[in-house]
C-alpha cells in the first residue's frame, strides 16, 4: 500500500537541510518486493524523491509563495491557505530572529517585548530592561530611560514615578523638573523670574542667595532669616508687615523706624537722621542742598544753600581780600557757663525769607495754633505778625502805615518803622517784590544782616526755628565771655586784642561803616550798602567764635521792645552792661517796629 511521510520526519527535514529526506518504512514499495526488506530495486531504498503530494512543494522546506500544508512545511515556518508567506511581525510565530512571538530581536517591524517575554536584550523590551531572558517592568532606579520617563530614571510619572529631572536633564514639560523651568527639551537652570521657587530661594523667585540671587520677599511670603524680606523682619517663616518698631527702615520711613507716613507712621527723626521731606524731622528740617543735604537738621531757615543760608562767615573779597570761608547761617555755639547756645551770627534777610515763604506768609496761623504757639506768646500780639505774604512784606519793608501797636500816628509819622524807606540813607535788607524804588537784588540782599524787623515777628520766628529770642543777660555773656572780658575779642590767647576806639574804624568789627558792598560806592547813598552779611569780621568773634559786637543793634526777649548796645553800624557805642526798651525816648515811641540798625539772633537751649 502507499504510505506517507510523516510529519515528524518532514520537521526533521526541515531541520537538517544539508541530509536527504529518506523514508524507511513510509516509502511505497512494490509488492514483489515487500517480503525480502533487501531488494536492489531502484525504488527501495535511498533518497526520497520530489514529493507527489500536490500540496507540499517538491522538496520542503518550502520557499515563500510554495503549496504547504501546515507550517513546518515552509522555511518561514508560516504556511496560511496552503501557501508559504513571508515571516511577519504579526504572524503568531516565533520566527525571523524575534525573541518571543511576533516581538524583539531584529526583524523590521517587530514591537518591543511586553514586560514577562523572552528577550536577549533591553533592546528586545517595551522597557529597555532585560534580565535573567525576561524583559522587566521599568523601575525608578533601573539606570535606563523607560517608561514615561524623559531622562534617565527621571522625570513622567507612572509606572516609575522617578524623581525629578536636574539641571540639563532631558523634560517635556516643566513638570518633569526639579523646580526648574523646562524649555527646549531640557531642565534649565534656576533663575529669579522663572515663576518657581527653586536656588535657595524662600519663595517663589524671591529670598535666598546664589544661584538666582532673586528679589528680597514681600510680607507674607516664606523665609528663612530677615535678609531673605525685603526690609521687613523674619518671623517664624514669615515676612512680617512693616513697623515702626522693627529696627529696620521700611515702609515710607526715612530712616530706621523714624519719618515717613502710613503704614508704618514712624515717629519724627532726630537730627542727622535720613530725611526725605522736612515733615520727616523732629525739627522740620531737612536740609535740601549743603554738606547735610538728605539729613535732619536743627533749624527749618537754613535748610538749602544760597543767600542768606550759607553765606555767612569769612569772606574778604568783599573788602580787598582774597580768603573766602562761608559757614550755614544758622550755626551756634555755646555761651560760658551752660548749655544755653547762641546762633553765632545774627539772623540774615535770606532765614526770615525762608521762615515767610515756608509759612505761606500766614505767621498769625503758627502762632495760633495749639501746636506751635511759642511759649508765653500772648493772643494780643497776634495782629502783629503777618497773615499772607503781602503782610509780611509790609512788615519787612520801608513802612507799616496804620500799624495796629503805632501809638503815635501823625501825617509827620505815619508809619511805625524808623529809618527803612528807600529815600537816601534809609532802607532794609528784605528785598520786597512789589517795592518800587529799590537798588539792589534779592541775591545782594538776602546774604546781608536783617534790620528792619518788629519785636514780635523775631519772636516768632525764633521759635518757629526751633530756638527763643536770648536775654539780654546772654548776650552780655557772649559779649564779654562769660564776664570775663571788656569786649568779645578780650579773650586769652586771641591774636586780636588791643585797644579799642569809638572813633575809629576796626577790623574786628563793623563799627564806623566799616563795610560797603555791592559796588565801590552806595548807590544813591542807601544805608543797605553798609550792612554786611554776618561773619565778615571774623577778628572780633568771641572766644566761641560768636560774632556779637557791631552791625546792629539786637532785640532780647526779656520783654516786649527790649534791645541790646552791642554796638552797630552807625556807630552805635555800647559795653552791653544794659539793655534798653525802642520805645523810650519818646521820639521813638512811634517806630516800634523796626530800625535800619536794629536786628535779633536767636537762642537754643
């Protein structure tokens, strides 16, 4: 009977290409031959021959495209509707290389290997990570980049749920990184305006130090130490509101815990504190220009240079010299024996200009008011000081008619000033704007002595600069120093002492018309010529370098109209051993208010 080849001997053939397919017992053989199992006949024994069967190729293994029955027919091991087809990664065999079925190894087109498959390599895996032949699940700590991960065991999220990517790590999303931006692909350094608190940062882009040297934080915001707010306290973790206790200049504050406004409102600051406006100030000074300008000063009249603020001292231009030492105006020093100061030169135009301008003009509103009335000023004078600019130049210039203290009003006198017009040998130092008739500038007068100034407006302008009008026994003091000398220049060790004459002109002091300026000459002979600023006589300053003798004569505040001989001008004589009141004689019981040789200084305790 005819027999076939098994299946067993055909995998076998397959298997052994280079060895014939030989059948034993399967092969047909003749009947006449079954008995003897030795016969010679050519269809015996020996090689197989091409295959009869119509559905096998003639010699399997089978070529791509050949008749098959099953599989182990074909070389592709893939035999589909009796044909041999090429291998594929999608065949359901393992074949062509693939580590399992239909994946890994070499084949185009072959996925990776699920986690559990055979593998040779972590190339041959969805996770890259093979092990013991078996591909493995990703980890966070396989040394391989798998799963969602962007970088090496870094970055995505599930099934490693890796760390954060660093510095110059591969990202997708800023999301992937280690508080630090992502762009470009990859995790960039940490910066101040990257929106993430990272760097040593305390909070988002603010606090810490290097690497991103970021803002100091708000209150509110997280920090370690006070350097980490930006000028407020550190307060368990917290920048804290700022106050006026924290020791720390912050809000509007000028200076450590003192000027400004809300939110802190800080008291006023003391002197050579930071300022930034004069309401900054315990004095309410700040000095605008000067070698103190942006600090709290003493006095509100000489907070700017300029005439009359600056330009006091040494100055011998003005008398042929060349040596030229300008001092602030408003400079004291000590009387002997106290702690009472004196302002070392007399007041100038220029501080009284500066007292009108910084009131609006309305001295009557400052002395009337609870909080700055001046101490032992009485209601009745109030109509003595100005109310508006326009007053106040009234006041300060040639003539106060219909003044309200003129006890003496006539058509010969109607004014209450004496000797401050501008006829020929009259005038006053305060430059009036609407004045018709004056000669010189407000920048020439401004530095010169102010004269022509009531009793009670010196009052309140003392202690609206932060002082009072001296005694007449304080000035004696300065005068004689201490009452130890005849005159100021008497002092032990001064270079200028000497004799003294009434009848001559001194370089200590200006006695006789010692002084002229501007100009070689008066002009139209008005008296302002020869006042000077204050401080040019510098020989005749006393032992504390307060220049008391000479210029004008000077109120004290004693009482009402009190004035002190401390000699001036026009020659006036006196030793200051007492005072005097304007008012007496009689011929000057209608000018109360003023003199062309008449001015104040103030005292500070």
């Amino acid at each position: 009977m005819i027999r076939f080849v098994s299946a067993r001997a055909v995998l076998a053939c397959v298997i052994l290409v280079a060895a014939a397919c030989a059948p034993a017992e399967d092969t047909p053989l003749d009947a006449s031959n079954e008995g003897d199992g030795g016969s010679n006949d050519p269809g015996g024994g020996g090689d197989a021959g091409p295959s009869s069967d119509p559905d096998r190729c003639a010699a399997p293994p089978c070529a791509e495209g050949d008749r098959c029955k099953d599989d182990v027919d074909c070389a592709s091991g893939v035999c589909r509707e009796r044909i041999c087809m090429p291998a594929s990664a999608g065949d359901g065999t393992q074949n062509a290389g693939e580590t399992d079925v239909d994946c890994g190894g070499p084949p185009a087109g072959a996925p990776r290997c699920s986690d559990g498959k055979k593998c040779l390599a972590g190339s041959d895996c969805q996770s890259v990570s093979c092990s013991g032949g078996v591909c493995q699940p990703p980890t966070s700590g396989d040394g391989i980049k798998n799963g969602t991960e962007t970088d090496i065991d870094c970055g995505g999220g599930a099934p490693t749920n890796a760390r954060r990517c660093e510095t110059g790590e591969l990202c997708v999303e800023t999301g992937d990184c280690d508080k630090v931006e992502c762009a470009g692909g990859i995790c960039q350094p940490p910066t101040k305006s990257d929106g993430i608190k990272n760097g040593t940062e305390t909070d988002i882009d603010c606090g810490g130090g290097a690497p991103t040297n970021a803002a100091r934080c708000a209150s509110g915001k997280s920090c370690v130490e006070t350097s980490d707010c930006d000028k407020v306290r550190c307060t368990d973790g917290l920048c804290q509101p700022a106050t006026n206790g924290d020791g720390i200049k912050n809000g509007t504050e000028s200076d450590v815990d003192c000027g400004g406004g809300a939110p802190t409102n800080a008291a006023r600051c003391e002197l050579d504190k930071t300022c930034d406006a004069h309401g900054d100030c315990a004095s309410g000074a700040c000095a605008i220009g000067g070698p103190k300008a942006g600090l709290c000063v003493p006095f509100k009249s000489c907070v700017t240079t300029g005439g009359g603020l600056s330009t006091c001292g040494r100055d011998d231009r003005e008398r042929g010299g060349n040596t030229v030492a300008h001092e602030s105006c408003c400079d004291v020093a000590p009387i002997a024996g106290g702690t009472v100061k004196l302002n070392r030169f007399a007041i100038t135009a220029g501080r009284m200009r500066a007292f009108i301008e910084r009131t609006g003009g309305n001295v009557r509103g400052y002395v009337q008011a609870a909080a700055t009335k001046p101490a032992g000023w009485q209601s009745a004078w109030d109509v003595l000081v100005p109310s508006s600019v326009a007053e106040a130049e009234i006041m300060l210039g040639a003539y106060w008619n219909g003044a309200p203290n003129d006890p003496n009003q006539t058509a010969e006198s109607p004014h209450s000033k004496r000797s401050c017009g501008n006829a020929n040998y009259n005038g006053h130092t305060y430059w009036v704007s609407s004045e018709t008739g004056q000669v010189y500038t407000r920048a020439e007068l401004d530095p010169k002595v102010l004269n022509c100034v009531g009793w009670h407006l010196v009052n309140a302008f003392c202690a609206w600069d932060g002082g009072r009008m001296p005694t007449a026994a304080e000035l004696r003091n300065a005068f004689t120093n201490g009452n130890t000398t005849t005159w100021p220049w008497g002092y032990a060790g001064s270079a200028y002492n000497g004799a003294y004459s009434s009848t001559a002109q001194d370089v200590r002091l200006n006695h006789r018309y010692n002084y002229g300026y501007p100009g070689a000459t008066p002009a139209t002979n008005r008296i302002t010529w020869w006042l000077s600023p204050p401080g040019r006589f510098w020989q005749g300053w006393n032992a504390n370098k307060i220049e008391i003798a000479g210029n004008v004569l000077e109120w004290t505040g004693d009482q009402p109209y009190n004035f002190a001989w401390n000699m001036s001008f026009e020659n006036h004589e006196g030793t200051m051993n007492s005072g005097g009141d304007w008012r007496t004689p009689n011929d000057r019981s209608d000018v109360p208010n003023g003199y062309y040789a008449l001015g104040a200084r103030c005292a500070y305790p």
